[in-house]
C-alpha cells in the first residue's frame, strides 16, 4: 500500500511551512469581468464553453498557489453544475493538481448507507482500478450514523487514504441540529465518538489519522472540546477568511506541536478582486494565498 495520506499531508506541511489549503470552487459569476471576456465566456454561453472556463481558471489559481500549500480542495457542487462537461473539468484539475504535486481534498459531502454508500466511496478513494475522480481524501455527511460511516472509514483505511466527517461546520444554521442536547451532551460530541474508533485505527507514522473532522472555526468552545475528544484526527478547518472565521477558533483546531489541521480558504483565494484587491489574476491570487499562510502562522506562533 502506498504511503498514508495523513503522513504525506503532513510532510507537505512541513515542507511548506504552512498548514493552509486552498478551495477551488470556480464560479463565473464572482470571476472578473476582465478574464471571463478573455475568455469570452459568460452565464448565457453554451454549457462546454462554461466548463472549459471554469477550468482554465482553476488552472491560473493552481500555478499561483502550487508551491504555497500542501494541498487543494475542489469542491464538486461548481462542477457538477455543467454536467458531464463539469464533470470532465473536475476530473482534469485534479490531474492538473496532481502534476503540481498537490493532494486533493475532495468535497463532495457524500453520506448514504450499506453498498450505497460503499459505491461513492469507490468512487473516490480506492488507487485500483483507477477511478476518474480519485482522491486524497473526501469529506461526508453523518446524519445516517455508523451505518453511514463505516463503508466510508473501511475503504479510507483499505486504501490509506482520507475522510473529513462534517461535526461541527461553520455555518450559523448547523446549530439547530449539531448543538441539540442528548444526555447532557451536543450531538457533535456524539458524531465525533463515532469518529474515535476508525481514527485510532489508522494512526500514521506523523502521530495523525486521516479520519478526522470537518470543525468550523467559527466555534472556538466547540473546537476546543472536538481536540480533545479527538487528539490524533486531522481537522479540516473551513471559516477562515469569506466567512469570518476568527484567530481564537483557528488555534484551538491545532494541537500544541502546530500541526493536527488544515485551514482552507476557498473565495479569499480566488477571488481577491471582491476584497479590496483591484483585480483576481495570478499575482494577486498568490498574494491573497501568501497573506492568509502569514495569518495563520502568526496565530500558531
């Protein structure tokens, strides 16, 4: 089996000096209006056309960022939008993602039980036979419960590869349910025990587990208590930036070597035009990659 993907996201931590990933969630609707008339795309073009354009502009967004971070996380929702030719655009950005010598943190929030369930695993994690949308690790949804993550986790463990389990996200609506009380406890706290077992099965050589949880920074309590329950997961740590994450909800994410998550930004990154910057091109996206790495840094520092 080829090495752990939790301990080679964490070499490329180290290496990088940074534990940020950027999200690639292409939409032409916050792309400049400069670079969709270079490309001569807009709303109303033809479905192939959109597509080739959403990838182009993943492509720009991949060389600005590719020796910043260890990784990237497409978010399959803008592809799918443009059916099978969003698809095929997936499918080559994450080939291009891989060519730069990027992991793929692939957001597809898949949850369904038994075989089904098995069947989108298959469809993401396993390295043979070769699948089209292969991956480093996926993100699900629990809401089905252990009959819902257990194909997830055994194929993730067979292939040594990843899962995010969304516990505690950073949306303000998820509290209705991941906040309800249960025995004096928060669901999330319940999801995350059902985390606990697979991960501590699938422990790397870095002393991380690549079963983890996807933990909003926008709940610093809740973050708090999820370290502690879950010591050796890696975090996917979304909030950051667009969505108002703040340094007290990053921090309690990390264990006090630094490292025990990943801090993805997804808008800030590609689409610097729309905070502050006078335009969203190679130079700036990078710049936007490099402001958020020193951010994060100085929090962990």
């Amino acid at each position: 089996m080829q090495e752990l993907f939790i301990d080679r996201l964490i070499t490329r931590i180290e290496q990088k000096n940074t534990p940020c990933i950027v999200g690639l969630d292409p939409a032409l609707a916050r792309m400049p209006d400069s670079w969709l008339k270079k490309q001569e795309t807009n709303s109303e073009s033809d479905i192939n056309d959109c597509a080739e354009a959403i990838y182009q502009y993943n492509l720009m967004v991949l060389d600005a960022i590719a020796d910043l971070v260890p990784a990237v996380k497409p978010q399959s929702a803008y592809y799918e939008l443009f059916g099978s030719a969003g698809l095929m655009a997936l499918e080559k950005t994450i080939m291009a993602a891989r060519k730069r010598d990027l992991l793929v943190i692939l957001d597809v929030k898949r949850g369904d039980i038994a075989s089904t369930a098995t069947a989108y695993a298959q469809s993401y994690l396993p390295s043979k036979p070769k699948r089209p949308y292969e991956a480093d690790a996926m993100t699900i949804v629990p809401y089905l419960g252990s009959d819902c993550l257990d194909p997830f986790f055994e194929e993730a463990i067979k292939w040594g590869k990843g899962i995010f389990v969304c516990v505690k996200t950073s949306n303000p609506g998820a509290s209705i349910i991941q906040e309800q009380e249960v025995n004096g406890r928060y669901l999330y706290e319940i999801v995350a025990d059902l985390i606990k077992s697979a991960s501590e099965q699938s422990i790397g050589k870095s002393g991380y587990s690549g079963i983890g949880a996807v933990v909003g920074a926008t709940y610093p309590a809740a973050a708090i208590k999820l370290r502690q329950q879950l010591p050796n997961s890696l975090f996917l740590v979304p909030g950051v930036g667009a969505q108002g994450g703040g340094n007290a909800g990053v921090k309690a994410c990390f264990n006090t070597d630094g490292l025990g998550a990943v801090v993805s930004s997804s808008r800030a990154i590609m689409y610097p035009h729309m905070y502050g910057s006078a335009d969203s091109n190679k130079d700036t996206i990078r710049q936007a990659a490099k402001d958020l790495i020193t951010q994060v840094n100085q929090i962990l520092e």
